[in-house]
C-alpha cells in the first residue's frame, strides 16, 4: 500500500507528489540503486493539476520534457536514547559499590 507524499523545492516552491511502496526487507548495508525520475514540461499560463495528462509527456509527439534522476539514499533512523542518564557519575559509582558487595 503506498503514501503520498509532498516534496517541497526552494527557492521556487514547486511541489511534487509521488507514491512510495513499503519494501518487504530492509537493503543491505543501507545500499540501493533506487533513483526517482523526474518530469517536468512547460504548461499553458494558468493550468491546474487537472489539466496535466501522460499524453503531455509524450516526446514522440514532440513535446520538450525535461528529465532529472534523483538518487534515493538510505538513512539510518536515531539510536534511541540511553536508559542511563549521561553524567550521572555519582549513580554509576553506588551501582558499582552495590554489585560489589
């Protein structure tokens, strides 16, 4: 099942949509050859979303489209954080001393 999601570009704030399938397995070592293809073309002053179709995008028939390969890049989510709290030296030290006990 996929998401739609929402790319947004800057400086010209042009906004893409575009479906992602959830993988059956992760890739290994975070590796993938994935790239996204983008289209654009030039639309008439004033066209919406609507009025845009696969024929458009045809450039047998003559129509200039630009095309840009973005490659897909894996990135490790944040490791969760310690259940010791960081520069608690005085509980490491009475955790040491009840063990040793």
């Amino acid at each position: 099942m996929g998401s739609g999601y929402h790319l947004s570009v800057e400086p010209q704030e042009l906004q893409f949509s575009f479906t992602m399938q959830a993988q059956t397995k992760a890739p290994p070592d975070m590796q993938c050859k994935d790239k996204f293809l983008l289209q654009s073309l030039a639309a008439s002053f004033g066209a919406t979303a609507k009025d845009v179709n696969a024929k458009m995008f045809n450039k047998e028939e003559g129509h200039l489209v630009e095309e840009c390969q973005l490659k897909v890049v894996y990135v490790a989510p944040p490791r969760p954080p310690s259940p010791v709290p960081e520069g608690s030296e005085e509980a490491f030290d009475n955790f040491s001393l009840g063990n040793a006990r």
